[in-house]
C-alpha cells in the first residue's frame, strides 16, 4: 500500500495544481460568475462518493413548502445531455438520472420544477425566462462548480470520513484540496450516530474551524418505516426475511437499523448508481424465492421500477423511507431561518 501511494504520488501532485489553479482564477475574477436573480443555494461536498447530498437538498425543500422552489442537477449517468425540465409522466431515469427523479417524486406540483443540465448557468437563465417565476433555486452537487454564484454555499462531509481527515485524489477521495472547505457558509457533519456527545462535537468543530469559518451542524440519518407498491407504509417483521438491493454509496446505516430492529436480512450491493442489468434482475428473481419480500432504497427503487422485477416476482417490493434530522433540533429552526432569509 505504501508503495502504491508512492507511485502515485505525483498524480495527487498534479491534479491538486490543477484544481487549485483553478480555484484561483475565480477568486483573482479570471473566470467569470454567473450572478443570477433568483437566489442560488448549493449544496455539496470536498469529497467524491456520497455524503448525504440528495436527502439535504430535500430537507431544504420541506422548509421551501410556501415558495416556488427549483433544483438544478447534472442527473448523474444520464443519457441524453440535453436541458430537461423533469416531468415523472413523460422522462424516466435514463433521462434524469436516479436522484433527481427521487426529488420529482418526492416535490413534483405546481411549485416545484426540476431541471437537468450539467450546465448551471444554462439551466438558471431557463429559469429566469420561465413564464412561471422561481423564488428560489438549490443546486444540486454544486461546490465545485463555481461558474455560478450562490447566495448560500452548504459543504455536507460525512462523519466517518471527514475532509480534514482524507487526501486529494487519488491518494484519497478529495476532489480539492481541503481549504476549499473555506468557501462554505455552512458546513453539515452528516450521518452522525444517534448519541453523538458534546466532547466529540466540540473536537469536529476544532478541527473543521482550522480550514473554515462557517457555521457547523450536524445531522443523522432517521428511517421511518417501508413503502409498499400501493405507497402505503408498512412495518418490519422480525418473523419474515428480506432480500436486501442497494446501490449507493455507503449502505452501512441501512445494515445497522435492520439489525437494530432484528430483522433478517440478506444483503446483495451494487456500486453507487448502478445501472442494472438483465442478468443481475434474472439472479435477483431467480433467488426471490427464498424471501419473504425485498427491501430497497427510495433510489434505488426508482431505476427498479423500470425493470423486469416489478412483474416477475409476487413478493412485496418496499421502500425503505429516509429522513434527515439534526441532532439537535434548535439547529433545525437557525437552518431554517437561514434558508427562508434569502427569499426577497
């Protein structure tokens, strides 16, 4: 491993150059903003892999209930490039991407819209020139992409890999190096456990305060029961077995609640946004069998919905529901506050 890293040492070298020059053109105004009307909130990470992004971007639509609101993603593995203005009865995953059909799933109505372009100033002058006005926009994975200004910048880094702690690709995960941090107004220490104490808080902060001067919160993953295919909830069975199906990042958190609740579980993962095949839908079917019923991600569920799966097997396909909560819940009404501050 050592010297492995030595190797390609000089790859972390040059690609930290590179992003760091880049950096520095936008704050010496080489490479020009993008200020828009609509007030611009962004939401994303120093590293590469998941830190929680889509459920904050949702955690800060349900404070956005009374506003027309918009979100602007990439769409993650996409086919078709092209500006989408999302529409869950007419486009599908290949055309939005898994997440941001969760989001259109979750948000869809007359005010919300959800666009897909990779190009954020592109999508926010659609925006401007909507017949239908936008109080507010959230993009979608956006820290690094600095051609657009926004009003509020929010780095999410997960608790049990913090950016202070990981190195520039591809010695580590970091897509920048760590006093990109700086940028930040507000820094989220996601997926916290439960009973996360005072001394281990104040540490973070300590540490997080060395590279940045935004304000810190912290939040935990909460589960809230399953969704069958009628999108009624239901609840676990500790008599029954579950086949398990995720393909995101980090499917700890889901291990750790079923075992919490002692449920019998077996768990087949896939890496983050997998797109599934023929013959993997044939080998999940093919061992259904021995179920009782399968459990899977609200993600996941929306690229398994548009596979064989849903008419080949009798067993009960349930959605395994996720919120965000802050550890302590008077940060929850300052998030708030925060957010609904920008609305003019």
């Amino acid at each position: 491993m050592i010297l492995f890293k030595i190797i390609i040492s000089p790859l972390a070298l040059i690609y930290w150059l590179l992003s760091t020059s880049r950096n520095l053109l936008f704050k010496w105004g080489l490479l020009q903003q993008y200020k828009s009307r609509i007030p611009v909130i962004s939401v994303g990470n120093l590293c590469m892999g998941g830190s929680g992004k889509t459920p904050h971007v949702a955690l800060i639509l349900e404070h956005l209930t009374d506003y027309n609101k918009a979100v602007i993603s990439r769409g993650y593995g996409r086919k078709n490039k092209v500006l989408i203005e999302a529409n869950s009865q007419i486009h599908n995953t290949k055309d939005t991407g898994d997440e941001p059909m969760e989001l259109l799933h979750k948000f869809e109505g007359s005010s919300f819209k959800m666009i897909i372009d990779g190009n954020r100033k592109n999508a926010l002058r659609h925006l401007e020139m909507h017949k239908e006005k936008t109080d507010i926009v959230v993009l979608d994975d956006g820290f690094q992409h600095q051609y657009v200004k926004r009003d509020l910048n929010i780095l999410l880094t997960d608790f049990s890999n913090p950016f202070y702690k990981d190195l520039v690709l591809p010695l580590g995960e970091l897509r920048e190096r760590r006093k990109g941090a700086k940028r930040a107004d507000i820094i989220i220490v996601t997926k916290c456990p439960k009973d996360l104490i005072p001394a281990i808080e104040n540490k973070i902060k300590k540490r997080i305060y060395s590279y940045s001067s935004a304000t810190v919160f912290f939040t935990k993953i909460s589960y809230e029961g399953l969704i069958n295919h009628n999108n009624r909830t239901t609840s676990l069975d500790t008599k029954k077995k579950y086949l398990l199906i995720t393909s995101i990042a980090n499917p700890n958190s889901i291990y750790e609640y079923l075992n919490e609740n002692k449920v019998q579980f077996t768990a087949k993962k896939y890496r983050d946004h997998h797109n599934f095949t023929k013959t993997q839908i044939q080998e999940v079917i093919n061992i259904s069998g021995q179920y009782d019923a399968i459990i899977t991600t609200e993600k996941d569920w929306m690229r398994l919905k548009e596979t064989e799966l849903v008419n080949a097997v009798s067993l009960d396909i349930l959605r395994l529901r996720m919120t965000i909560e802050f550890i302590h819940s008077k940060e929850n009404l300052k998030f708030k506050d925060q957010i609904i501050s920008l609305i003019k």
